[in-house]
C-alpha cells in the first residue's frame, strides 16, 4: 500500500507510521533503521525495489530523502510504503524543498527508531567525506557507491581513501566478497609457496579490480600489479588473477558469466561458480555487518602502493 502525504510534517509522518504499524505492516519488530540518500534524477523506483527485496532478510525502517531545489518553497512531501509495496519494512520516502534541501538531519531525528543501529546508504552519488555529512553524522554504518557512474579513476579512489572513517564501506567492495573465498582457498593448492608478486586484470574503469588489489597487497605484503583486461558484460570484473609463486604459479580466470576456473600446472583445474552480484546480494550482505570493516580499510589504505603502470 502506498500512502501519499503531500505537504506533511513530521509528526505526521511519526503517526501515519505507528497506523501502519498496527493495521499494514507484516513484521512488528525491526532490525535496524535505514536512510537512503538519492538524487532527483535516480531511479527511485529501481532503489525501492533493491530496499524491498533486501528487507525480507533485514527488516527494516527505510527512510528515504530527496533533497530537491534549494531555492523553492519550503515544503515535506512524503510516501508510505507499507505492505507489499516494502516488503518486510516500512518505507517514507521524503521530497525536501526549499530551506528543508540542505536540512536532511532535521526531518529525519523524529522518525528514528530508537536503540536501533542506523546504517546510511548512497545508491549513486554521494558526499566526499560521507561521515561528516548530515546524514552520514546519524549512522553508524555507511555505504557508497563509487562505481555509480559507470566507471571510475584513480582520483575517485584516492577520494574515497581520504574520506574513509571507521564504518564506512563500498558496494564495488562487497561485490567481491565470494571472489576473495575462492583465491583465498585457491592458495592452498600444492605446492605450498610462499607468493612473489602478485597480477589482477579486469576492466579500466572499474573499482572491484582496485579493491582486489588493495586487499591482495595488503594481506600478502608483496608487489601487486594492476592491469586492464575487458570483459563481455555480465562477467565477473575480476577477470583474472595470478599468483607467481618460486616454481610455479595459480591462475583464476572468469571463464564464462557464471563460472571462475582455479588452474595449477600440473594439477586438474577446478571450475567454481561464480556471477555478478545483484545490488539487492550486495546490499543484504552489508547489512548484515555492522560494525567496522577492517579490511575494507586496509584494502584502500595500500590501494596508493598499488602498480598501475600497465593499466
């Protein structure tokens, strides 16, 4: 059920939801609060759907703001969503405008749910310094997404990195997390050496190759170099790795939009599944973790002592 409530105010947002709470909603308890950030020219409605899914793992209060023109009338409108049209949440989505544009933190302090964690998430564009932004200051849980645009330089990264506060994290980062599984067993393959350096291809532009690297570098503490391999859409954007070991080495390579293959000389290669993760998994998965993401900040720390030479 959607419930529309034009030029509203937050007390009235506040009662519409305990209404809800008593006469729509298909949970009673909630998990954790959620405030979405997103732009006038993001598609809400694909946001929403990825927020639904996810609430039926996480059940959740959404907030979502949509600061609009700064220099219009001073005005709330909002939406409930409630019932099918939220999954196991309840969802405002809110329209500020005017003096209300550059005052997220006000609206959003009456809907709170107390004693519950607060986790904030920037589907597309979002602050350098998320955790110093108005809504960055509420949460403990912060997620970007850097790769929003399409593709992304080394100064998005640096940017990132500079910006970073315990508790952040990123979207192109947690994609990767079933990839880091497989390489981490793919090391336990005979014979067992120690690794020299270290080579991730994938795609010019985009992050989770970055984010391998990083992590790569960081844990084994050897060189690591990143370079540019396309791949087809729809493929994983890891598309290989290799890790040179004194007397041999260990190969992943994307061989197909579902499949990763493990190779060693001398031994049967090993095929895995693995696909591109919807932004509903990704989601899912960060929420699931609340506290700080050590290695997400290590990962950027050594992502400057990354080899880019041949990118």
């Amino acid at each position: 059920m959607i419930i529309p409530l034009p030029h509203t105010t937050t007390g009235e947002i506040a009662k519409k939801l305990v209404d809800a709470q008593e006469h729509y909603t298909r949970t009673t308890g909630r998990v954790l609060t959620l405030i979405v950030e997103v732009q006038e020219s993001d598609d809400l409605e694909q946001i929403l759907a990825s927020v639904r899914d996810a609430s039926h793992e996480h059940p959740s209060r959404v907030l979502v703001v949509v600061p609009g023109d700064p220099t219009s009338e001073t005005q709330l409108d909002a939406e409930l969503r409630v019932g099918g049209e939220a999954g196991a949440s309840e969802t405002v989505v809110m329209q500020l405008h005017g003096a209300l544009a550059d005052q997220a933190e006000s609206v959003l302090t009456p809907l709170l749910l107390p004693d519950t964690p607060l986790v904030a998430w920037w589907p597309n564009l979002c602050p350098e310094v998320p955790s110093e932004s108005p809504v960055g200051k509420l949460a403990q849980r912060r997620i970007t997404n850097v790769a929003h645009k399409g593709t992304v330089d080394e100064q998005d990264l640096r940017r990132l990195s500079r910006g970073y506060s315990p508790g952040d994290s990123d979207m192109s980062w947690a994609s990767i997390t079933l990839w880091r599984g497989i390489v981490a067993s793919a090391l336990d393959h005979h014979p067992h050496e120690k690794v020299q350096s270290v080579e991730v291809s994938g795609p010019a532009g985009h992050p989770a190759p970055n984010f391998a690297a990083g992590w790569l570098l960081d844990r084994l503490n050897v060189p690591v170099q990143r370079t540019a391999k396309e791949t087809n859409s729809g493929f994983f954007p890891v598309t290989h790795l290799r890790f040179n070991r004194e007397s041999t080495h260990v190969d992943v390579d994307v061989v197909d939009e579902r499949t990763v293959r493990v190779r060693v000389p001398g031994t049967p290669d090993s095929l895995v599944s693995l696909s591109p993760r919807t932004q509903t998994e990704i989601l899912s998965e960060e929420l699931r973790h609340l506290d700080a993401d050590k290695t997400y900040a290590q990962a950027l720390r050594a992502l400057a002592a990354v080899d880019y030479s041949k990118l």
